[in-house]
C-alpha cells in the first residue's frame, strides 16, 4: 500500500473533502481517511440498488441496553443506526444532573450519541437537511459590533456574556470568493434575493452584478403547507426593522444537472430532466438513494474517482499522530481487518468533525508529551467548545397536506439577523430563521420525534402515555399527519471558556483509548436570545394562519383521548421554545459541533493560525467546524466548506 502522499485529510466531511477535491485538480497526491463505510447512491451500484436503506436517520432494529459503566443512564434502552457509532463501543460522555428521590439534584455523567453527525464517507453531509446559509458580515465580527454597540446587552448577570467573543481572523468579503465557490462546486438550489448577505463573486469566480439568483440551481415549487410560513414571514418582516421579505432558502439538493460532479437529474419518459425526482422527503431526512442531495461524497470526492493521485480509505479509524521538532511526522490507523498502519503526508488536515477532532490530537498529545505541549500552548485545546442556539414554533395548521413531496425548508428570513434587530432588542448576535416543510412528513417521523429523547428511541416517546392506545393512538395519527408545521432558528451560541472537551478519565472505547467528555452550559443571555426568536418564530405561525383562516385558534390545547373532529372543533396547538428546556440540553447540538480549536492572530489566544494551521506545527492543519470562534446565524455547513476551500488555495502554495 502506498504510505506517502502531499496531503493525508482525517475525515470526508464538509472540512475535508473540499480540500482533497482542489488538491487532486491540481495534480497532488492525497489520501482521505475516513473511520465509516462508502455508502453509494443508486447510479454508481450495479443494479442500480442503492446502498442506503432508508432508516439512517433513526434506528428500528433490535434493542440494545447501554452497559457503559459510571454513566447515570446505564441500563436504558436505545436503537443504533448504521450510520452512526454504537454507542456501547464508542460513546460520547457528557455532564449534566441526576435528579435524587428526594428532589435534589447533583452533577452526573451520562453516555450519549450526541456530539456525532454520521460516520461513512461524506459524514453529515449524507444525513443533513441540507440547509446552506452563508454567515453575515455581522457573524464574523461580532466583538467589534458588540464594542460599537448603542444599546445594552440584555441577560448578562454577571457581565460576561462577550468575554469570550473574538472576531474571526478574516473578514466575510474575504470570505465570500470561496462562499460561492462552495455553491457552485456543491450543487446547491434556492434564491439569494433578500437575503442580508451580499453576494459578489458569479460562477467561476467572475465579479457579480450585485444580489440576484445567479449563484444558485433553481429551487422547486413550495409544498402548499408552506403558504403559511411565507405569509407569516411577510407580516414579521413588515412589522421589524428594514421590512425583511422571506426568500426560497439555499438547499444542498440539485434540481437541474450539475455539471461540477456529473450528477444528472432522472429522465422522465419524454427524456427530460425530471425535476420533480428530488421532491421527496426521503432525500433531506435520510441517506440519499438517488444522488440528487449534495454531500460531499456525489458532490466533491465521487468525481475524483480513477485519478492515479486520489486515494480514498474507508473504515479506517485513526488512533493518533506522532511529531519530529514541530512536523506530524505519521499517521497512525487501524485499517478495515484490525491492522495497524501509518501513513506519511508532506501536510496533514483533520477533520473529523470538532468533538473528534479535539479528541484526535489530545488522544495524540496521550502518546507525545512533546505533541501535546505544541498542540496546546495556549491552552485552549477543547475550550470554547460551541454549539448553535436552536428551537422554534410547531402549530397544527388548518387542512392536511402531503408533506412526503417536500425537501426541508421552503421559505426563510434574515428578519431577525440584522444590526438594527439585535439592537433593537439587546441581543449579542442575530439568527436565520426558516420553516422545515419536511418535519413529520411520513408517519414514522411522528413516532422519532414526539418526545424525542438523547438515545433516539423509536418508541420512547409513547412508553409513558397511557392514551397512546388503540384508538387514542389511531386518532393522534389521524390529528396530527400532515397538519404539523414548525419554524426554527439558528443562532450564536455566547463563547464561553468552560465549555468545552476533555478525555474522559475512566469510559474507554473498544479500542481502550479515553472517549470525548462534554461539559457544557447555556449562559443567561443564550437562555434570553432562544425565548425571544422562538417567540419570533411563533408569531410567524400566529401571523400565516391568520392571514387566511382569521378564526382558526392555533394556540388551543386538545385532547387525545377525545376523538380527532375533522371540522377543527378543537382548534390547533401551538407550542414553541428553544433547547435549554428539553430533557438533556446540556447534551443537545443540533450536529453543529463546532469550536474547541478557534482561529485566531494571536498564538496565546487560540489553537490555530488564520490558515487553519496549529500554531507550533508546521504542517498540520484542522478544518472542521472546530476552527470556528463563534458559531455563527445560521447552519454551519457552507460556512465549513468555503472555509476548506480558503485553506486548500492555501495549502497549494505551500506544496
């Protein structure tokens, strides 16, 4: 086997793949390492049957019982998917509270599949909604927007809600070169008119006319359910600052060919491009058997197939890296049978997604004193560990809708995103904010999500309801399928130093090396930002349903155990919050694992440089979403790609 390239990259994600595509285009020798399985779409399978089964999103199989020992939660029951870890053999441990009989509370650790996206090549990617927002300008530089601002910071007890904030090391119009790149190279739909974001680069890096549509596929005609939030999005812009019209939201699923991967749209039986094909729920919620969602395997890493210099290892799970005087010298793996190998590169990217990665190079510093002295001089290895603030509304709208012919979101805005809003209302930092047309689309998504819990078991949401029987169960079916529409939002999480990553001190995984320990809390203006854009997101459904069913109460309770009345005699129900309420928030990440190795210009005050490389190697670089500062507005994985692609342009004038 070959043992030497220019570039071996840890991870075929977002942060990787970008990189190995620009580097073999250029005629570099790399080789992608990559811990899960290739999973291929339909058109690269003899027989054209895909290797997705549909169910990556949650798992039905058999049960298994958690036997991790010193977890609060060992004993319980869980259901693993394929497509990710068993937690058995690999958990993530995070601390959160373990309630006593007498109603007290103490710190306790619990073992959980939060902290992971997917692992197969293509990493989240392959799972993802696919929702592609650009940062704004305000994103990367919210010190400087904070330091400026007229206005104080609501939710800041102990006033330290912006000592951890820093901007990042490159500006956005530095930034937006490579953002479009991304949009091109991935193959993405939607509208950039209204967005706040300014768009300036046109295809193959040609100066833009201004904003238009030109960066983008064109998107599909909204899922009829949809009118609601476009109306509810039109009177919330109309009522805030700068009267923010909503916009058809970038989505990571082509809807016309895509000449950059090779990708083509079905063929209807007139021999036209079928672009309707993509209208499914199944591509955003699941693993995509068609092709047609752009992760980064059929996207970026899939074209580079038969090229003499692109190496691709599945399966493969890297344990650590060895150093010489400041330069990772090998990369140390188990290869698919259990062997160990190492492999050599004149430079060395990871990107197994942040908890990984942060998790890698300590596990590395484990084996190298002098290794972890480099790679953590700052100190801040693992700290400003960040995640997104999240949550949303859910109301039950009037009439029922196919939801089965949706992709994820339909409609978003940049309403409460702007400098004015957040002054406006004390805020740190703004928030996208879209509909997920796509949520409960087919009857089995009901069972995931209705009292969803960490370990994401099929049923657990039903174990404890008593009215979840026979015809209680039947009519809850019957009120709630294709009548269910939320709105969520994303935004910045405030930096904190203590939140962050360590090694476990006593769970091990399979392979007897410490498992990634989480420790993380919400801060009080986290806590005020997600009740006032979950608010904003409840208005948005106030205000649609409004619009055209001006007597319709979607904010009333009803009952399962009465029998679902199909004239709407019990109105709707309306509920809406962010995610420090739910079960395990300490736990929760929506998969934007993010920061634990921040960029920045000073070497004392983060792990990396500007170009993504630590700051005591001279050849290793990080790439994942662990670069980031702050975590930014929106969903992170665009951001995470035109970054890769800034830091490849990088590396090729370096080899």
């Amino acid at each position: 086997m070959i043992d030497k390239f220019d570039v071996v990259i840890i991870g075929s994600g977002a942060g990787g793949a970008p990189i190995a595509r620009q580097l073999v285009e250029k005629g570099k020798s790399v080789l992608v390492l990559e811990k899960g399985p290739l999973l291929r779409p339909s058109y690269q399978v003899p027989g054209e049957r895909s290797d997705f089964r549909r169910d990556e999103v949650y798992a039905s199989g058999t049960e298994k019982i958690l036997r991790v020992p010193g977890v609060a939660n060992v004993g319980e029951s869980y259901y693993s998917s394929h497509a990710e870890p068993d937690i058995n053999d690999e958990p993530h441990v995070y601390r959160g509270v373990k309630k006593l009989p007498d109603g007290s509370e103490v710190p306790a650790d619990y073992a959980t599949i939060e902290g992971y996206t997917a692992q197969l090549v293509g990493g989240g990617t392959q799972l993802y909604g696919g929702v592609s927002l650009r940062f704004t300008p305000t994103d990367l530089r919210l010190k400087s927007f904070n330091a400026g601002r007229r206005t104080p910071l609501q939710d800041d007890p102990n006033g330290d809600a912006l000592a951890g904030v820093r901007d990042w090391p490159v500006t956005y119009d530095e930034l937006e070169p490579y953002y479009a790149l991304a949009e091109e190279l991935v193959g993405i739909n939607g509208q950039t008119k209204n967005q706040v974001k300014p768009f300036r680069t046109g295809p193959g890096g040609t100066p833009g006319p201004g904003p238009s549509d030109y960066c983008y596929q064109r998107p599909l005609d909204p899922n009829p359910i949809s009118a609601f939030a476009h109306a509810g999005m039109v009177a919330l812009g109309q009522r805030l600052p700068g009267n923010i019209e909503p916009y058809r939201p970038p989505l990571a699923v082509i809807t016309e060919d895509h000449a950059p991967s090779g990708r083509r749209l079905p063929r209807a039986k007139n021999g036209q491009p079928d672009r309707e094909a993509a209208k499914t729920s199944y591509v955003n919620r699941y693993g995509d058997p068609l092709g047609l969602k752009s992760n980064t395997w059929v996207s970026l890493l899939s074209p580079l197939e038969g090229n003499p210099n692109f190496t691709l290892r599945p399966n493969c799970v890297v344990t650590h890296l060895t150093s010489t005087e400041g330069r990772v010298s090998r990369v140390h793996y188990f290869d698919p049978g259990g062997v160990r190998r190492t492999v050599e590169g004149k430079l060395v990217v990871v990107a197994c997604s942040a908890v990984e990665s942060v998790r890698l190079l300590m596990l590395s510093g484990q084996e190298d004193p002098a290794f972890a002295t480099r790679i953590n001089s700052s100190g801040l290895l693992g700290r400003y560990f960040l995640t997104h603030c999240f949550g949303g509304a859910r109301a039950l709208v009037p009439g029922r809708y196919d939801k089965s012919k949706a992709l994820d979101a339909d409609w978003a805005t940049d309403c409460c995103g702007t400098d004015e809003f957040l002054e406006a209302n004390g805020l740190w930092a703004g928030a996208a904010i879209y509909n997920n047309t796509s949520d409960q689309a087919l009857p089995l998504s009901l069972f995931r999500t209705h009292g969803s819990t960490d370990l994401d078991t099929l049923w657990k949401g039903f174990m404890y309801k008593p009215q979840m029987r026979a015809n209680g169960f039947i009519n809850f079916l019957d009120y709630e399928f294709g009548r269910g529409l939320s709105v969520s939002f994303m935004a910045n999480q405030v930096p904190q130093r203590d939140n962050r990553v360590e090694l476990h001190p006593t769970v091990k995984d399979k392979w007897g090396r410490p498992v990634a320990y989480v420790l993380k809390t919400w801060h009080p203006h986290d806590v005020y930002l997600m009740k006032l854009m979950a608010d904003q997101c409840a208005e948005i459904l106030r205000l649609g349903v409004a619009s055209s069913h001006p007597t319709y109460d979607i904010a009333s309770d009803y009952d399962l155990n009465r029998k679902y009345d199909r004239n709407n005699e019990y109105g709707g129900s309306l509920g809406s919050g962010g995610v420090y309420q739910a079960e395990n928030a300490l736990a929760r990440m929506a998969n934007h694992i993010l920061g634990g190795a921040r960029f920045g210009t000073d070497p004392t005050d983060s792990v990396l440089d500007p170009n993504c490389r630590a700051w005591e190697f001279d050849n290793l670089y990080v790439t994942d979403g662990s670069f980031m500062p702050t975590s930014g507005g929106a969903n992170p994985t665009l951001t995470i790609q035109a970054n890769a692609l800034r830091v490849a342009a990088h590396l090729l004038k370096r080899l």
